[in-house]
C-alpha cells in the first residue's frame, strides 16, 4: 500500500552513482528515461496523477493533452459519455430499415421501416466518443468536453516523479542498473552473472511494486466490501459519476 508521497528520480540517480561507485560523468538524460521506462513497466494507477483538461471538439474531433497516459471520465453536457460502438467511427446513420447505436447506453432499433425519417434523431438520446492516436473523435461536430485524465507527476524541472516506497524505489534501482551493466557484459568488462542478477532483481521488484500499489486501504477495502455485500447492485453508477456510490441503494 502506496503513503501518496513522490520523490523525484534525482533521488534515484544519487543512489545509482553511490552504489555502484560510478565516477566519470554518465549521461544523465539516458538514466531519466531508463527511469521513465521502468515506471511505464510497472503502470499502475496509482503511481499517476489525476488532472482536469478542457478538450475543445471541431470537426468532430479534439486533441488529447500532451502528458495524456489514459481516460478517467468525459463528460458532456452534465452527461458521462459512452465509447462508441460503431466500427466506423461517429456517423449520422439515418438508414430507414436498421439503426445500430453510437454506444452501449442506446437501444438498437429494429424494423425501423415505419419511423419516419425526419424524427429520426429522436432515437439519437445520447452523445459518444472514441480514443484515438492522441484525439478524442465525437459524435457532434462542435462543443467542449470536460475531462479527468491520468497523467506522470512530474517535479518542478521535469523529471518523473516516483512514489516513495521502497519497492519502487528498487524497481527504478534495478532496472537503471542492468541497463548500465549491460554494454558492459557485452563488451566482456564484467561477468554476465551481474548483469543476469541486475535483471532478475528488477523483474522481482517490478511485480512487487505493482502489487503493492494496487493494495488498497482501509477505506477503499470498506467500499469493496459495501458494493459485495449489496442486495440490489446499481449499475448505473457511471451515470452519476458515482457520486451516490455506498449510500444505499440510490
């Protein structure tokens, strides 16, 4: 279980060069992504950070932020919305014989024959979007979508935060260590051995990492154990962006 302190990975890099007694100059940027990559390994939620973003839709599509790294929530007009379901992307479908839904929430419309085709967008009750290549793509041409994404604590020069647990801290170690030693085994400077030991290391401490960051506390284990034991599960929590989560049966 994670205490939600970070340390920047200039804490890292001062180990690496204690440890491993290094004393000409090494390149700094290579051990920043090498730190960049373990965390990237590792991807669990809580080792981010959760940021509100304005995305503003034209021509149906809207540009993620930047540091993106995956979708909390979108919403829309008060609505959460859904992810599309149609394979061709957002498109008005105005077929007289089949209507297929923008997303899970809608209802598929059979033997459509007898609707008449003018009223044909009152079916369409719902927004939807689809994540792709750093854009989100609508279902409207034009508006604004509010959204919560996960994003890399970074510190005050740019370099990635790292959640300040031992484990985490022994995951970056390790891996940063095998990629140094590497070049060097395969030159013939070192034995091989040290450098399958780095590996091994990183590989344990990678999954120990995960595995405490995802334990949950106290209060996350209560809520598990509210929604288990719940005689009528609703569903629909989504909707209200689970504001009524654990107060009964709202």
């Amino acid at each position: 279980m994670l205490n939600q302190n970070f340390i920047s990975v200039k804490t890292i890099i001062a180990k690496l060069y204690r440890d491993l007694r290094i004393k000409e100059e090494e390149d700094f940027t290579d051990i920043i992504e090498h730190c960049a990559e373990a965390l990237d390994f590792i991807h669990v939620y809580p080792q981010y950070t959760n940021k509100p973003a304005i995305v503003t839709i034209k021509n149906y599509k809207g540009e993620l932020p930047c540091d993106y790294i995956g979708m909390d929530i979108l919403e829309y007009n008060g609505n959460n919305l859904r992810y599309s379901t149609n394979s061709f992307g957002p498109q008005t479908n105005t077929s007289n014989y089949y209507l297929t839904p923008y997303s899970y929430n809608q209802k598929k419309i059979e033997n459509a024959v007898f609707v008449d085709p003018k009223n044909i967008n009152y079916f369409f009750n719902g927004e939807s979007v689809k994540l792709e290549n750093g854009y989100v793509k609508t279902s409207f041409k034009e508006g604004i979508i509010n959204i919560r994404y996960m994003a890399m604590i970074i510190d005050e020069e740019g370099y990635p935060m790292v959640p300040d647990h031992v484990s985490f801290k022994e995951a970056l170690y390790w891996y940063c260590t095998y990629k140094y030693l590497y070049p060097k085994a395969l030159n013939g400077e070192i034995s091989g051995q040290f450098y399958s030991d780095a590996y091994a290391k990183w590989e344990h401490y990678c999954n120990q990492s995960g595995a405490e960051a995802m334990m949950p506390d106290l209060d996350t284990l209560e809520n598990i154990k509210r929604n288990f034991i719940r005689l009528k599960p609703n569903v629909l929590q989504a909707d209200t962006f689970y504001n009524n989560l654990n107060n009964g049966n709202k």
